[in-house]
C-alpha cells in the first residue's frame, strides 16, 4: 500500500499538534521536543520521497495531484481538498521542513528552560502545518486557508511572551497588517473566479489566456490584488512594517517564519501564478519596481539599526525585496532560487544571532558585544560563512542567486531596477559586515555580567548552524551559471515557468556581458565589505565622526523614517477618533435618539390629551352636548 | 274629535323640551336641578316616542315610554343617594367643586 | 396510522417541561436544575434524527402536520419541515441545551422561573421556524418575545427595564407591520382564489401585483430588518445584550437573530420576489453600512457585551448581504453564517458570562493578563474569536467566503466607472466593503482579545481567577467541535440547505416570470450557467474582461 | 283640540324653562311638577291615556317627592352663580342649547314634513288593554329585566345612602352643622 504521497507530508504536523494538545504536560520537555521535532524530520522525509518520485517521471508531465475531498460545493462553485506536487512546490517543502527540522533542532536548546515549552512546539507546529498546506494547495482556497493559518502562527508565536505589552502589541499589529493582505488576496480571489470559473490552479490558469484579455483591466486588477496580498505577507513596502517588531517573539521564531518560510509565501504566491502575472505587463513592473524600491529603502534603514534582529529583519525585508525584483523582470526561477539560498544564510544569521543573544543573556544591542569571535567559536564561525554568502562573495549562494537576479534584470532592460539592485548589494554588504564587525570583531563591551556566564551553545543549537554553513556555503552551485540549457535549478523548475503564454524572451546576452555583469556584483559586494571594514575595524572613531556629521540622516535613518509613527498617526489614530464619535454621536445620538424621541413624542401627545380630564362632570356634558350637535348636523347635511 | 295634532308639532314641542333640558345640564351649578334638566331630557324622549306610537298606530311607542319611566326612576333613586352622599363627604351639591376624577 | 406527530412533539415538549417545573419548589435548586437540563438534553435527542431523517433532495415540506386551527377563518396549524428550517431547529435545540448547563453559576435567585422562562422560549424558536401557517407563524413569533422580554426585564442588569421595554417595543412595532401585511395577503388570496387560508404555499402561489407587492414587502422588510437587526434599526440589540443575563443573550444572540433573517429566506424572499429583486441593491447596501459600521463601531467600546453585541451587528449584515446577492453561493453563504453566527457569538457570550461571574464587571479595562490565571479558558477564548474572525478551518471562514463569492457575482445592473472602463456590478463593489469588513472584525477582535487576554495582570483580582470548571469546559467542547467541524468539512450542511435554498431561488426565478416582471437577464445567470458547460464564462467573461 | 294642545304645550315650555332658570331649587321642583302634570294632558290628547296617567303618578307624584323630599332634606338655600368661570360656561351652555334647537327644527321641518299627518283609525279597544295584552306577551322578557333593574336600584341606593359604617360617624356631624 502505497502511502498517499502529499497530503501526508501536512498531515503529520497537524497530527503532532493534536497529541500535544491531547497528551498535554504528560509528555514532559524530552517527550515534546521529541514528537515536534520527529513529526517535521518524518515531514521532511517524505518531503524527499515525494521530491524523488517527482524527479522519476518524465520532465513533461511533472505534477502530481492528489484530491482529499471536496471541501465546499454550492451551485457552481466547488472547491475541494487536494495537494499539488510539482517541481515548483517540490523546491518549496523541501526548504520549509529542511530549515524547519534544523530550527525545531535548535528551539530544543534555545527555549530549554522557558515556562511554556509545549506551548512553543505546539505552535511551531502548527505553522509547519499551515505553511506546508499553503506551499501544496492545488486552489486558491486552500492556499488562503494556509495564508491566514501562518499568520495566525505569526499572531501566536509573535506574542508568545505575552506577559510583554510590546510582545502583544506587535503580535496584534502582525496580525492586523497580514490580514490588510488577506483583503487583497481574497479580493483578488473574487475577480479570478468570477471571470475564470474556478480557483483550482491547473483548471484556471489553462482557460485565463482565453478569458482574460492579455493587459486588459480586469487581470491587471486581479493580479494587483494578489500582489497586495503578497506585500501584507512578504513585508513589502507599503505593509512592511509588522516584520521589525515581529522581532518581538523568540528568535528560533524570527529565524523560521521572518525569514525561511512564511515571508516567502508571497514570492511563492506570485511565481505559482505567473501565467496570470504574464497576461499583465503592468503588475508585472509594479512588483519589480516595488521589490527594488523596497530592497534600497529596507537596506538603508538597516545601516543604522542598532539591535542585532532589528538589523536582519530589514535585511530580509531588502532580500525579498530582490525577489520580488526577480520575478518583476519575468526571472521566477531566479527569484525562487534566491528564495532558496535566502532561506539557508538567513536562517542561519538568525540562529547565530540567537546564541549570541543566548550567550550574552538576551543582550541584543550591538554596542554591548564586540569580540566574541574566539569566545563564541562555532558561532563566529558559521555566522561569517552566513554573512559571506549574503553579500554575494562568489563561492557562496548568495553570489549565484543574486547575480542571476541582477544579470536578468538587466537582461530584461530593466536597467533601473538592476541599477538599485547593485546599489542595494552594496548596502547590504556593508550593513552585514558591519555587525559581523560589531558583534565578533573588534574591542570587547561586555557588560560585566554578561562577561561573567559567556558561553558557546550547546551541541543541539551548534548543528543545525554548521548544517546551515554547509548548505549557504554549498546551495549556490546548483545553480552554476553559464551552463548550456541553464543551470540545474532553472532546469528542474522549467517545466512550471514554461506553461504560461509566450513571454518576451529576456535577450540572451553574450557571454562577455554576462562575466562583465558576475564582475559588477562582485565588485559591489567587495567595496560594502571594505568601507564597514574601514570604518569599524580599523578606525572606529571615523565612524563616530561620520555619524555626528550626518547626525539627522542618521536619526532619520535609526528613527525608520518614522514611517510607524506616521502610519499610526495618519490610519490608526483617525480611524479610531472616527470610530469613537460614530458611536457616541451617530449611534447613540441620531439612531437611539430617534427612537428614544419617537417615545418621548408619544407621551408629550398624552400629556396633552390629559387635561382635556378635568374632573368636573360640567365639562364632560358639554363635550356629549358638542357630540350631539355634531351628530344632528351631520344628518342634516346628509338627510 | 276633530283634527288629531299635527305629528310634527308634538316632535318640535319635544325637541323644545329637550334643549331646555340639556341647557338646564350645562348652564346650572346645582346637581339637583342638573337632575331635573335629565329628567326633563327624559320627558321630552317619551314625548317623542307616543308621538311617533300615535301617528304609526302602534302600541309600541307607549311601551317603550313604560320602560323609559322604570329606568328613570332607578335613575334618579340612584343619583339622588350619590348626592346625598357626596353633600355628606364634601358639603356641597355644586357640581364644579368637585373633581376627583381628575386624570 | 396517523403518523407520530413529531413536530408538535418537539414544538411543545419544552413547554411540558417547563409548565411541570413550575410546579416544583422554588427552594429546590437542584431538583430545577437536573430537570431542565434532562428536559433540554431530550428535546436535543429528539431533534437530532432530524438530522438525517429529513431527505434533503425531497421538494415540499416533509413531517407534514395539519389540522384545523380556525376554521371560519381559514386558518390551520400546519407545521413542517424543510433544510432551512431543519439547520435552525437543530441550531436552536444545541444551543438552548448548552445555555442551561452554562447558566448554572449566573442565576442566583429564581431559578425555576428562569429556567422555565428558557424552555418556553425554545418551544416559541421551533414554533416559529416549523409554522407553514402565516398566522400560526405570527403567534408563535409574537409568543418568542415575552420569554425573552421577561428574561432580560428580571435577571438583567442595572437598565434592565429599559432594555426589555425597547427591545419589545421595538420589535412588536415591527411585527405588528407584519400582521397587516399578513391580513392584505389573505384578502388578496381570497378575492383572488375564493379561498380563504393563511397557508404558506398557497401565498406562494398567489400573483401579486407590482405595486402592492411593494408595500407588502416593504411591511415584512421592516418587521424582520428590526429583528436582524439590519443598520438603521439595531440600536435596541446592544441595550438588550448588556443588560440580558448570560444565559439570555446567548439565546437572544444564537437563535433569536436569525429569526430576522430566516423571515427573509422563507417569506419575504419568495412571496415578493420582483419586490425583493428590486430592492436588493438597498437591502445589500444596508447590509454593508451594517457590516461596517458595526465593526468600526465596536472597535471604541469599553464594555465586552456591547462589543460583542456590534460585532453580531457586522456578522448579521453579512449574512443579509448573502441572502440579497440572490445567488446560489449568496444563499448558501447566508444560511451559513446564520449557523456560526449563532454558534460563535453565542460562544463569545457565554464565555463574556464566565468572566463576568468571577468579576462581575463587563469593562475591558478591569481585565488585562487573563492568559496567565486561566489558560484554558484564553485557548477556548482564542478559538472562538477566531470562529468570529473567519479565520479560515473556521466556521466563520466558509460563511464569510461563500457571502463574499455570492455578492461578487451578484449582477444588478452594471455600474460602469468610464475612466477605469471597468464594469463592476454592484456586486463588486458591495464586496469590496463587505472585505473590509473582514479587516476590522481582526483589529476589533484582537484589540479586544489583547487587552483582555495579554499584556501583565494589572488588577490584584485577576490573579487568582479559577479556570474553567469541568462543567464550563463540557459547555464549550461542543461549541469548538462545531466550529471546526464546519470549519473543515462545511459540505454535509451545505448539501442538505442547498436543495432547498434551490427551491426558493427557482421559486423567486419562477414567480418572477410569471408575474412578467422583466428578468434581468444577468441576474439568474449564474443558475442558468450551472447547467451550461464551464465554456459558458468565456463568453459573458471576455466581454466584461475587455 | 290643537287649542288644548297649545295651551298645554306653552304650560310646559314656560314651567320646564323655570325649571333650568329659577334660583330656588324647591321651586324648580315644583314648576318640574307643574310640568309632568302638562306633558300628561299632552299624552291624553294623543289618546295614550295609560300613559298619561301612569306619567303623572310615576313622575310627578313619586320621583319629584323623592326630589323634594332630598332638597328638604339637604335644606340647600340659593343657587348663587357667580365667578368668570361659571359665567363662560353659562354663555356656552345657552350657545349650544340654541345650536342644538335650531339643528332640531330644520330636521324636524326637512324629515317630517310629509308624515301622515291623518289621526288614522280609533283604537280598537281600551288603551290600557291594549298595553297590557302586549306587555304580557311580546314584551314579556323586557317587562321582567326592568322590574330586576328596579330591584338591583334599590339594593344600590340602600348601600349608598347607608354610606361605609365608618362615615356613619361623619354624616351624624354633618347634619349638627346648618
């Protein structure tokens, strides 16, 4: 009997969360830490078998579908339960339940004596649930099922520490700024299965290019709607701004949801529908021109971070800015693959900065650390491989995955776009190099404290770092450039870009351009590594110098261009100020008042009629007299 | 006898006595006379219905004036020991001193 | 063999129960107790084989019972059952079992009354939802509201007078429209057919011409838009939920809502239907003001009842807007959220009414940091509000969905933006709204559930609250069953509302027809395209795509 | 004939308005004598002897001595009218018993104009036999329902006039009082 090969692969976290929930505190710490973490390996396991079933068969017909049930029918509309297994999504589970296993590894460790610990697991898994739903879901339905599913792990595991205000506060402005999403998203929804008749992948994007005019209004429509659903998920700009405070929550969390996984769904979104975005050019421009904008401007309010996870969260804002620049210019594999090799040193940034923290006893300003690099060996370690990669520097990930996004754009003569692409490499590389700097190299700033208990991570939280290491370290080649049919990872996920309509081919650029472009890349890189090594190694006073002479850009810059400051006093506040006097004065004044007043009216009409009763039987017999008169009057005209 | 009255004499004659009685209600202060003016208004009825009995032949307008009397005299019985009643709590018969029906 | 009558049966057996627990000792507290409880679990045993019994695909009304009632008039007690109303018998039953257990703790003084007010109250629900006989239905309308108005006017809060005077008021002025309405029906029948009955199928039947159409469906609008309650008319429900006791604004939340908009699907909908097509984009339009408003409303509001009691405002507005999207997913959606409607606030309720008997304060600023004190009850509580969120895998997700897809497709005349040279319908555009609602039943919601739940414990008093009890815990596990239940599998309650929504939907398409009022021609296009081939779309989507 | 009904119709209006307008209640309780005793020469004239009679001894002999007797009894002095108030229902009653007069006449003289104004037939047999026969027989029930009105009237009066025990106190001091 051959186990269903999908819709396993979510079922198995689920089931974990249900014996958590059933088995409850019997299970003990080992007990929990064991089902979570066996529950995503088994995942990942099968995630690979799946994968390899799916490599067996032909490259032409290289999905697998495998329907549940149906979920929900009335009249013409029917979605049903069901998974779909194609190299796109294939890529995608086996990157949520790799990194996925190595931080629920590494939660062991970090959230060892934290009171709720089989609260923490049980969310994690939970959102390997959702996630992986998301990533297979064969409709729109069930992939906004997974969508709202993240972001209600994000709500939980944001807030985990809720006895924090802030925590909470943050959990809840994650929450409401995903959900801002969700609008565009079932928005978008709406328009597709109005005009295409269904929501089921496979069925929609085969009749769109007859129902849809290519570049007319209704698609633009729609796929903008998604894209705004993409933003509120991948913290694009405008809806970015619940990602630096999700840094609230434990960092295993920050590691796994900001950075591997659920932020990417909106990069997954996007590609999964390019045959849509293909049939509109302009959303198409709007995502690179929105993924490179946010790329520059994220990297710019990361040089001036001081808080370790502050500095990469804007980091993985400006990294998803760059795919969404990859799939903007057409370039999905590239973005996907960006996606990927992100996921690796991303993941592992965090991870390290989460020992360091661990190791400083949640110290997490960068000002108090410096020197740690012979103290925190393993740490150091990865987390320069890990800061090597991001900026590009050839024989790590970073350097394939963001060059070949960079090379595309420009091939696609987005030269804008590719412009702000390098600009933002060389932020990026000065913003990595300069923490790496601040927190391993240079003088000690060690709180005494802290000084006293420093101590490298246990064993459980070092592997998964050193997997890490490997595979950002290893991840690129699979992408080597200048191969003939396009390096490996382009080949393995043609077969899902090739469906969509004839897209204008990027122009295939010469070889002598291509190493002109590698060279570009690198050589941004390089100059970011040694401007931060300049300036926070060798003389860190011109630093200082630096930063008194640019002071306001540079509290602009720490202040996040009061862009939270600005939303709430131009959204939050006004819509509560206009919540408030709808209620005291619209609901209780004109709508109660009416009906209050409609009672008051008819007691003032009684209180008239009431004197009429005076008492004296006088008045009385003139009112009968009056009757009377009126009475024979009426006969007489009447007769 | 010669000529039988004129039917429409014996109602204007009614009507005349009618009047009389209900301003006799309205205009007086004294419940007693009120009474009287009723019973005049009552009169002035019975008159009405022998008139209409002798010009219609039928015996039942004198009838029904035998009725009309029963009910009057139960009438004025009953009021008559409402104002007695009311002189002893009130010691006044003017009808507009008193009000305790007042809503 | 005259077959068990098994409505009146269900209709009356409350009503048994409650008149015996009038003869009980009013000391005996226990006793009271265990026998409303027995009397409210047998009335739910009895109701559940309705479940399966009634055959969804079968037309017409099935336990069909009818007698003579008032002959000289015409009128009969004709009861039955179909999908709709089967769904809302059971909801009624389930949650009118789970108030009793979960009054337990809140009614301190009179509690045989209280409970026998409770089953009276049930025996009006199911009357009400079984009548086929337009007086009939009348009565047991006008019979639902004196439980109800004693409920609240005794065991309520400080305003409690008010509260129950208004809601009563308000809803007899309603219904008293109705009766009028109801009257004008029977004449209509009579001088038209001769005959003279109140029944429901032969009003069906009856062709009413357009212009009194109106008026008459304009009288029943009013009476079941206070009952809703739809925008402008709503003002009574968040007086009536702060001052009823816990039990009776669970009931007055869960059952008594739908009756409004139960009163649309099952008369005003199909006995006017070129009035109700007419007048859909205003319902509609209402509808959203509703959704709207009442969230942004109940975002600003200190006290938990009332906030909950805006937030039944928004999610009933939504529910209009699927009964008034006049499709097959509108429909579906509507009936829907009528069930989670009833479970999820009726849960909210119950859980406000937990807190409120350990603290005995409604004001969201007396708690703070709950989560610590009493976990289990924050789990349940996140659950629930996230039902009512419609957060999807919820119940509150398939409604909410199916409403929004209904509303999207719903095509009154198209309303063409030149500029954009788009043509959205008026569907569109309701739905735009109608999702912005969704937005602002989160932040409410989460604002709420942050203050209450979250955040350090501030007030001494929190600190020591005692958990759930075991039986607080048996009340809500049904509720979460539920929620996920449809959440997950929403198909089985869709297959059996969906023939009948069927029916109704063809009736009002039929009569339509009949009465010559112009179809417009979008507006059954989609009953019409569920029989053509999916190439259909193409056509009518590549035009408006252009 | 028409002469005796005119003497006896003048007599009539003349007393009944000195009725309503005399000061003294003991004479206006006597004009009211005055005038039963004429409205029952007025029945005799139109041949309802019966009734004549049984007005003058109902009427005039037993509720106007009830009358009297209560005047005597509750020995009351002049009316006295005096106030604005009473002035403005004084013209109001008069205005209206004007209204009501002339409504009345134009009736009388649009609507009956045409009666039969023949005397018709005589009666058969005796006026009193006649009622009698037809009391006893259609009138039956009704004849038993006022002699059961009559008998709850006096229940009623005896309970009133007797007054609550309590007030039996009272009334005694009312009455030392002039």
């Amino acid at each position: 009997m051959t186990l269903p090969l999908i819709s396993l692969i979510p079922a198995l976290p689920l089931a974990a969360v249900a014996l958590h929930l059933l088995l409850g505190d019997r299970l003990g710490k080992r007990g929990t830490a064991l089902l979570a973490c066996g529950a995503v390996g088994a995942a990942f396991l099968l995630a690979l078998r799946a994968v390899f079933a799916l490599a067996a068969r032909p490259e032409a017909d290289r999905t697998l579908v495998e329907i549940v049930t149906t979920w929900m029918r009335a009249g013409d509309f029917s979605v049903d339960i069901s998974f779909l297994l194609d190299p796109l999504s294939a890529v995608m589970i086996l990157v949520v339940t790799g990194v996925g296993f190595l931080i629920h590894v590494y939660s062991i460790g970090y959230m060892a004596h934290d009171a709720s610990f089989r609260r923490f697991f049980l969310y994690l898994n939970l959102f390997m649930f959702a996630m992986l739903t998301l990533v297979l879901a064969d409709n729109f339905l069930l992939m906004f099922v997974g969508w709202e599913g993240v972001g209600l792990c994000s709500y939980l595991l944001i807030g985990f520490w809720y006895e924090r205000p802030s925590a909470a506060q943050a959990g809840k402005k994650a929450f409401v700024v995903n959900r801002i999403g969700d609008f565009g998203f079932l928005l978008g929804m709406l328009t597709l299965f109005a005009f295409g008749g269904t929501l089921n992948f496979t069925r929609l994007f085969a009749v769109a290019p007859h129902v849809f005019a290519a570049g007319g209004t209704v698609i633009t429509i729609a796929t903008l709607l998604l894209f705004l659903g993409a933003t509120g998920k991948s913290a694009q700009i405008p809806l970015y701004v619940w990602l630096p405070d999700a840094m609230e929550g434990p960092t295993p969390v920050s590691a796994l949801i900001h950075a591997a996984t659920m932020v990417t769904a909106g990069v997954y979104m996007v590609a999964r529908c390019h045959v849509l975005f293909r049939l509109a050019p302009v959303s198409l421009e709007v995502v690179a021109v929105v993924g490179a904008a946010t790329a520059l401007f994220a990297a710019t309010i990361g040089l001036a971070q001081n808080d370790i996870k502050r500095v990469l969260a804007y980091s993985t804002v400006s990294q998803l800015g760059y795919m969404f620049m990859a799939c903007g210019v057409g370039a999905f594999s590239a973005g996907i693959f960006h996606l990927m090799t992100h996921s690796f040193f991303k993941a592992l940034l965090f991870l390290g900065a989460g020992s360091v923290i661990h190791a400083l006893s949640n110290e997490q300003d960068l000002r108090r650390m410096g020197a740690l690099s012979s103290r925190l060996p393993w740490t150091h370690g990865t987390m320069l491989v890990a800061t090597l990669a991001i900026t590009g520097l050839p024989p790590l990930a970073g350097f394939f995955s963001k060059d070949e996004i960079l090379s595309s754009a420009f091939a696609s003569g987005h030269f804008g776009v590719w412009l702000v692409g390098v600009a933002g490499a060389v932020i990026t590389a000065f913003y990595m190099f300069r923490l790496y700097i601040l927190c391993f190299r240079g003088s000690s700033r060690l709180t005494h404290e802290a000084e006293q208990h420093l101590h490298e991570s246990r064993p459980s939280m070092i592997a998964p770092l050193v997997v890490l290491a490997v595979l950002s370290a290893v991840g690129g080649w699979v992408g080597m450039p200048f191969q003939a049919g396009g390096h490996a990872f382009e080949r393995w996920l043609r077969p899902v870009f090739e469906g969509g309509p004839a897209f204008a081919p990027a122009r295939e650029l010469s070889h002598g351009t291509e190493w002109a472009l590698v060279a570009v890349s690198v050589t941004a890189g390089v100059i970011g590594i040694l401007t931060a090594l300049r300036l926070y190694l060798q003389s860190p006073q011109t630093a200082t110098s630096l930063a008194s002479r640019y002071a306001s850009l540079r509290t602009l810059l720490v202040n996040k261009y009061w862009i939270d400051e600005l939303l709430d006093a131009a959204v939050v506040r006004p819509f509560g100020a206009f919540s408030g006097w709808l209620w005291r004065f619209w609901d209780v004044v004109i709508v109660d008042g009416t009906v209050n007043a409609v009672g008051y009216a008819l007691e003032g009409a009684s209180a008239v009629l009431r004197l009429f009763q005076t008492g004296f039987v006088g008045t009385y017999a003139l009112f009968l007299a009056l009757g009377v008169a009126a009475m024979l009057l009426h006969f007489l005209r009447h007769g | 006898m010669s000529g039988v009255i004129p039917l429409s004499w014996s109602l204007a004659l009614s009507a005349t006595l009618f009047v009389i009685g209900v301003v006799g209600v309205l205009v007086r202060r004294n419940a007693l006379v009120i009474f009287m003016s009723i019973e005049l208004m009552l009169n002035a009825a019975n008159l009405a219905f022998v008139a209409f009995g002798r010009s219609l032949q039928s015996l039942d307008g004198q009838i029904f004036v035998f009725f009309v009397m029963t009910v009057a005299a139960a009438e004025v019985a009953v009021g008559l020991a409402i104002i007695v009643n009311l002189f002893r709590l009130r010691e006044t018969v003017f009808v507009d001193e008193v009000n305790l029906l007042k809503g | 063999m005259m077959a068990f009558p098994w409505l009146s049966w269900l209709v009356f057996f409350p009503l048994m129960g409650a008149v015996l627990l009038c003869m009980m000792p009013p000391a005996a507290n226990r006793l009271i107790r265990t026998w409303a409880t027995v009397v409210a679990f047998a009335e739910l045993a009895f109701s559940l084989p309705l479940w399966w019994r009634v055959i969804p695909g079968q037309s017409g009304w099935q336990f069909g019972e009818r007698h003579d009632w008032i002959p000289s008039l015409g009128a009969s007690y004709h009861l039955g059952v179909d999908g709709i109303s089967m769904l809302l018998a059971l909801l009624t039953t389930v949650m009118t079992a789970i108030t009793v257990v979960g009054a337990y703790a809140s009614v301190e003084k009179r509690g045989r009354e209280f409970y026998a007010l409770l089953l009276a109250l049930e025996t009006g629900m199911l009357g009400t939802f079984f009548s086929l006989d337009l007086l009939l239905f009348y009565v047991f309308w006008e019979a639902m509201l004196i439980p109800m108005y004693l409920l609240i006017g005794i065991w309520g809060g400080p305003r409690r007078v008010y509260a129950a005077v208004k809601f009563f008021l308000y809803t007899m002025a309603g219904s008293v429209l109705m009766l009028v309405a109801i009257l004008a029906l029977y004449f209509m029948q009579r001088t038209a057919t001769g005959v003279a009955t109140f029944d429901l199928d032969a009003f069906y039947a009856l062709v009413i011409p357009g212009g009194a159409q109106t008026w008459l469906f304009l009288a029943f609008a009013v009476a079941f838009a206070i009952k809703v309650p739809m925008f402008p008319l709503h003002t009574w429900l968040p007086d009536a939920h702060v001052e009823a006791p816990t039990a009776g604004s669970v009931i007055l939340a869960a059952v008594l809502l739908k009756m409004g908009t139960y009163g649309f699907l099952r008369f005003a909908m199909p006995l006017f239907p070129v009035a109700s097509a007419h007048f859909a984009p205003w319902i509609a339009g209402l509808a959203i003001v509703g959704v709207v408003y009442g969230a942004l409303v109940a975002m600003v509001q200190p006290d938990l009842k009332k906030l909950v009691a805006y937030s039944s405002v928004s999610h009933l507005g939504f529910c209009m807007l699927g009964l008034y999207a006049l499709n097959p997913q509108g429909l579906a959606g509507g009936m829907l959220q009528m069930l989670n409607h009833g479970v999820s606030t009726g849960a909210l309720f119950l859980l406000v009414g937990v807190i409120y008997e350990r603290r005995h304060t409604r004001q969201i600023a007396d708690f703070g940091g709950l989560w610590k004190s009493m976990p289990v009850y924050g789990a349940v509580f996140l659950v629930v509000m996230l039902s009512s969120i419609g957060l999807p895998g919820t119940n509150g997700f398939v409604g909410e969905f199916l409403v929004l897809l209904g509303a999207f497709r719903a095509d009154t005349p198209h309303v063409g933006i030149p500029l954009l040279h788009l043509a959205p319908t008026w569907g569109n555009l309701w739905s735009v709204f109608a999702a912005l609602g969704v937005i602002l039943s989160a932040v409410y919601m989460l604002r709420m559930f942050q203050r209450v739940m979250f955040g350090p414990i501030t007030h001494p008093e929190n600190e020591k609250l005692a958990d759930l009890s075991m039986r607080e815990r048996l009340v809500f596990a049904p509720i979460i069953v539920l929620i996920f239940w449809i959440g997950v599998m929403p198909q089985p309650v869709l297959d059996r509302v969906q023939p009948a929504l069927g029916r109704t939907l063809r009736l009002v398409e039929t009569r339509m027809q009949v009465s010559g009022a112009a179809l417009p021609a979008t507006r059954f296009a989609p009953l019409a395209r569920s029989a053509a081939p999916p190439a259909g779309p193409a056509a009518r989507g590549g035009a408006a795509g252009r | 004939m028409i002469f005796l009904f005119a003497g006896f119709a003048a007599l009539l209006v003349a007393s009944s308005l000195l009725v309503v307008l005399h000061r003294n209640p003991v004479t206006s309780a006597l004009f009211l004598v005055l005038a039963f005793c004429s409205l029952g020469g007025i029945y005799l004239l139109l041949q309802a002897e019966f009734v004549a009679l049984v007005q003058v001894i109902v009427y005039a002999g037993a509720i106007m001595v009830l009358f009297l007797f209560v005047i005597m009894y509750l020995n009351l002095r002049q009316d006295v009218e005096r106030g604005v108030q009473t002035a403005i229902r004084r013209g109001l009653g008069w205005l209206v018993g004007a209204v009501l007069l002339a409504e009345a006449f134009a009736l009388i003289a649009k609507r009956w104009q045409v009666g039969p104004v023949s005397g018709g037939p005589e009666m058969l047999e005796g006026n009193t036999q006649a009622i009698g026969r037809a009391l006893y027989t259609r009138y039956l029930f009704p004849f038993e329902i006022t002699s059961l009105l009559l008998l709850v009237a006096m229940i009623g009066v005896i309970v009133i006039a007797k007054g609550r025990g309590g007030t039996a106190a009272a009334d005694d001091s009312a009455e030392e009082k002039p």
